[in-house]
C-alpha cells in the first residue's frame, strides 16, 4: 500500500521569504503522480501544483516549485516571497499512474505566515 | 463559477437518521471521487465513479453508506442510521484525468 508522510505538523514562516515543506512517499510503482493541495481555513481545498513521476523536470506554479527527488522517495514544496494568503493546511498527495486512481494524503503541514 | 458544488454545506441529524448529500461535478469531468476529512487529518477516499459506474469503494464505505451518480453527472451520498463517529467533512472531488479538483464539502454533526 500507498503511504504519505508529512513530518512537520506546523511551520512558520516571514512574510516575503521562502519556506519549504517536506513529503517522502512509498510505492512499488513506476509510474504516479504527486500533489500539493493548499486548505486554507473553513475553505476548500486547492490543486497547488503536481508533477509526473516520468518527468525528470521539477514543477514550477509562480511562487510554488517542488523539488522531487525519486531515488529518496521525497516530494517538498517550496514557497518564495511567502505572502499572508499562503497561510492555510498543504497536504501532500499522491496516485498511481492509473487514470482514475484515488488520493491518498499526508496528514498536512500547517503553514502561518506572520507579518 | 463553474467548479464543483456540494450541497448541503452544514447540516446537523440526530443519531439514527439518514442523510444524504449532494455533489455537482465540473461538467466535463467524468470521473468522481468522495473522501471524508476528520479535524486536523488528510482526506480518506471513499468511493470513486467513472460516468455512472462506481469502479471502486474504500473499506471505510460501510454497508450504512451508497452512493450513486445515476447519469454520469451529479452524485449523491446517503448515510443511513447515523452515528457519532460519521461526524465529519464529506468531501466530493472531480477530475478529467489526473489531478483532482474538490469541491466545498458538507460538514456533518451528528448529535
């Protein structure tokens, strides 16, 4: 089976600097897809950024990059020039390379962005 | 705005009533997926429909709980004979591929 970990429950960061959040995964599979989704508080939750296991090319969304490390089995996101409505819950998530497969999630990182 | 729709938002039962939500997809999705999310945890799959078949069901979907998704467009979950530990965000999600696209979710209290 599938597993997601997100080892920081909580981090913090100024607004204007750069944070990273951290994920490893563990497959069997070759072929998947990984996921950043954002939650901020009493809202839904948005598609962030993903990137294809096959690609050997790191994702980039504006201010969102993920450095996707497949060897290590390690998905972080990174965050440049923080602002205040990037505070909210990131889940990592992951499916296989099935279309249609289900998300298996992390537990969530919660970011605060402080002033 | 044409994302995906949930309703009820919020919706309050008593133990031992049914329930059921309804979830509107992003019209050009065919693939739809329900998770339910407990305080401070991730999503957890439900079910997932492809057009109107329902291709998989989590072990989590006990025999209280169906869902349907009759012609391939909106869905609906039912939760029969509610009980405490059902209290949770239902949430529906809709996808045209990979990549999943999720609605506001039904936040349900059962008293």
């Amino acid at each position: 089976a599938q597993t997601v970990t997100q080892s920081q429950p909580e981090m913090s960061v100024q607004e204007a600097e750069t944070v990273t959040l951290s994920c490893t995964y563990d497959t069997s599979e070759s072929d998947y897809y990984l996921f950043w989704y954002k939650q901020p508080p009493s809202r839904q939750m948005i598609l962030v950024i993903r990137q294809e296991a096959y690609k050997q090319q790191n994702a980039t969304e504006n201010r969102f990059s993920v450095n996707f490390q497949k060897a290590a089995k390690s998905f972080s996101l990174k965050i440049s020039d923080s602002q205040l409505g990037d505070a909210a819950m990131y889940f990592c998530a992951y499916s296989t390379g099935t279309s249609g497969s289900r998300l298996t999630f992390g537990e969530g990182t919660q970011l605060t962005v402080n002033p | 705005d044409t994302g995906v729709s949930q309703n009820p938002r919020h919706k309050i039962t008593k133990r031992g009533q049914n329930v059921t939500f309804r979830c509107d997809p992003i019209s050009e999705h065919n693939r739809l997926y329900w998770y339910r999310q407990t305080l401070g945890q991730g999503p957890e799959f439900l079910t997932y429909f492809q057009n109107e078949a329902q291709l998989e069901k989590s072990r989590l979907l006990s025999d209280r709980f169906s869902a349907e998704r009759p012609k391939g467009s909106f869905s609906t979950l039912e939760i029969q004979r509610t009980e405490q530990g059902d209290s949770a965000m239902y949430l529906c999600a809709s996808s045209p591929g990979h990549g999943q696209y999720f609605g506001p979710g039904t936040r349900l209290t059962v008293t």
